[in-house]
C-alpha cells in the first residue's frame, strides 16, 4: 500500500510538472519578458557582487601598520640646498621633535608614504628567475613607529647598516611568491645591487585598505639621505589635533626655509577608503532599486495570473489539491522562469574566468555567481509568497460558479 501511495504520488508530481510547461508555452509571450529581466538582472548583479567581493577579499587582508595616532610630514627641500646642511637640519628636527612627550617615535621615509599613491618597482633576474618587487626606503625607526609586525628575523639598525650588504626587510608575499617553504633571513641576493634579508614583515598594504598587496622590499634610508623625505611621527594617545600647531611652530623653528606639509595618517586612510567605498554603496543601491521593481513586476504578473486563473485554481482545488499544492505550483512556476533566465546568464558569466578578462581570483567569482543565484531565488520566492495564498484561499464552488 505504501508503494503505491509513493506511485501515486511521483505520478501526480510528473503531470503537475508537466501542466505547468504547458502553461509556460501557452504564455511564452508574457513569459519572455520575465525570462529577459532576470536573464539581465543576474548579469547586472553578478557584476556588481564580483566587484564588492573582489573589494572585501582584499579588505579582509590586514593593512601591516598603525595610523591611529600617526601623523606625516611632507618636507619639501630647496633644490639649492646644501647637501652637509640637509643633513644637519634632518639630524636636529629628529632631536627637537623628540622632546615633546606627546612624539613617541620618529622615523624618516622617502616620499613614498602610506596612501599617497606613489610606489617605486625594480626586478632582475640575477637569481635565475624574474623577480620584481615594490620598493620602499625608510630608515632604523620606522618598524617602531609605523606599529610594523615582523615574521621572522629584526628590522636592521644602524650596525647593519656598517655591513658589506645592504640590509633589506621584504613582506611575507615575497617570500610566498619567490621562495616558499624557505627561511630567506639571512640570505643574500641581487635586487639593485647585493642586499642582504634581516627580517620579514606580515603585511605593508601601503596603497590602502582596498589595494592588492605586492611583493615589497624596505631599503635602508641613510642619514646622507638628501632628497625631500617623510618624517612619520608616533604620538602618545589621546594627543589632541591643537598639537598639530605645536608642531608647526617647532618645525618651523628648526628648518625655517623649508615648506612642509602635517597630515594625520588616519584621515589620509579615510580619505582613501572613500574612493572605494562610495562607489560599492552606489552600485549596491541601483542593484537594490532594480531587484525591487523587478520583484514589483513580478508580484504584478502573479496577481494577475491568479485572477485569470481562478477557474483552474478552483476546479484543481475541487479535485482534491490542498493549499500547500497549489502554493507550490506557482513557486515551480516561477523557480522554472527564473532558471530559465538564469541558465543563459551563468553562460555568460562564466566566459569572464574562462577568457581572463581580469586578473580576479577564480573565488571571486564563485562567491559573486552563487550570491546572485541565491538572492534572484530569495526574490521570487518572497513574490511568490503572498499570490499563491491568494490562490490557495479561492473557494472552488464561488470561482466554477464564476467561469
């Protein structure tokens, strides 16, 4: 008796399967037009999920230093300067600037600072392989005042620097992208010249929150350094911005020829998040704003159709369909049309990692398909909801007596 009842059952499920194609045929029409939104509707939000996942995964990886409580300050040296003079004036800022309790630590760096949008590159091939890496020059304090976290070995100080070869720190990324499984601390190679590695840092994402970490090398910046360096200066906390005039005045004081610009390096990192984060929220919103007017439409074409098809709701109903049945017809109904609008669009999507139109991570794009899918599904479903208890709720004898 069970067996039969699960015959009966799949039989049942065969020719509602089948009715429901049929009336998909019928109003292929109207139907069209359905299959057409979501078929855009997924490629639109695929797009836009591809690019606030691409944009998440790189939020995700740890900046590598602080900018709570760090400020910069831009120097800007007379071409004319004198070379002895340059260095002199640097050495005393250094030890002017060190006095006040609000400066924790002070570090000089090239103009290449954090969020500045600026970067140096080299590669070689003198280790028998091409390598290329992202260039940064800061002296013995900057690990200290930027807040950096090294992996492995130390950041070099001056007694390196009296060494035969320039000590050099590189990230973690170069070590994952040239020589994985190895202990590099220690060794020697050629990028601009022989350098030797002391240390290894987690991560330096320079660039931004939202930039893609590059294999980097920090390059000692030497006291004899006399181009318009960075001073990056560590306060004490609760440090409040009226210091900034404090500063000023002391900087003035020491280099009085000199131009400089303070920025606070937590605002710098704001600034840059905006370029970002703006355009993700405005994408998000048209996404929002055509999802709801699609779902509108959608909610729209179910009402109607429910009302046309009182007759055959009713005389379904008076055969002996339940709620839960006829509920479930129109959500197969329209999961029907919303795959059918989803099987040309996943087409589509999926040429973009198979011709490598952009250098993303295939999981970007995964993540982006599925989510498209899942949110498309929940759509329907949440149209669905309300005309097929309308349906469900038609009396037989009123909607027969009716046609």
């Amino acid at each position: 008796m069970a067996r039969l009842n699960v015959i009966d059952a799949l039989k049942q499920n065969v020719h509602m399967i089948t009715h429901i194609f049929k009336l998909i045929w019928s109003r292929k029409g109207q139907n069209s037009l359905l299959i057409l939104e979501i078929f855009f509707a997924f490629l639109i939000l695929f797009a836009v999920l591809t690019f606030v996942v691409y944009n998440y995964q790189r939020y995700r990886s740890p900046l590598g230093f602080e900018t709570e409580n760090r400020w910069v300050v831009y120097l800007d040296i007379p071409l004319d300067a004198d070379s002895a003079q340059i260095v002199e004036t640097k050495r005393q800022l250094k030890q002017v600037l060190g006095q006040f309790p609000e400066i924790l630590h002070l570090s000089y760096s090239s103009h290449i600072t954090p969020f500045s949008n600026s970067n140096s590159v080299t590669a070689n091939d003198h280790s028998g392989f091409s390598l290329q890496t992202w260039m940064y020059e800061a002296d013995e304090d900057f690990a200290e005042t930027m807040g950096l976290k090294l992996a492995a070995g130390h950041w070099p100080d001056k007694a390196d620097y009296e060494g035969k070869y320039d000590p050099v720190v590189v990230n973690q990324l170069l070590i994952d992208t040239y020589f994985k499984d190895s202990s590099m601390v220690g060794k020697v190679l050629t990028i601009n010249g022989e350098i030797k590695i002391v240390g290894v840092v987690d991560h330096f994402k320079y660039w931004g929150e939202f930039s893609k970490e590059n294999p980097l090398t920090f390059f000692p910046l030497r006291e004899t350094h006399t181009q318009s360096p960075a001073l990056n200066i560590s306060l004490a906390p609760g440090t409040t911005a009226d210091f900034e005039e404090t500063l000023n005045q002391a900087i003035l004081n020491v280099a009085n020829d000199w131009d400089f610009v303070v920025e606070s390096l937590e605002n710098r990192r704001v600034r840059k998040s905006r370029e970002t984060w703006i355009p993700v929220i405005a994408l998000l919103a048209i996404c929002g704003f055509l999802l709801v007017n699609i779902g509108m439409g959608l909610f729209g074409v179910l009402i109607y159709n429910v009302n046309r098809r009182r007759a055959e709701i009713g005389l379904r109903m008076a055969m002996g369909a339940d709620e839960g049945r006829i509920i479930r017809q129109f959500m197969f109904e329209l999961f029907v049309l919303t795959g059918l609008g989803l099987i040309p669009g996943m087409f589509f999507a999926i040429q973009v990692p198979i011709l490598h139109i952009f250098d993303i991570d295939l999981s970007v794009y995964v993540y982006a398909g599925l989510g498209a899918i899942f949110i498309i599904f929940a759509m329907v479903t949440l149209c669905t909801v309300y005309p097929g208890r309308q349906a469900s709720r038609i009396q037989p004898a009123i909607a027969l007596h009716e046609e």
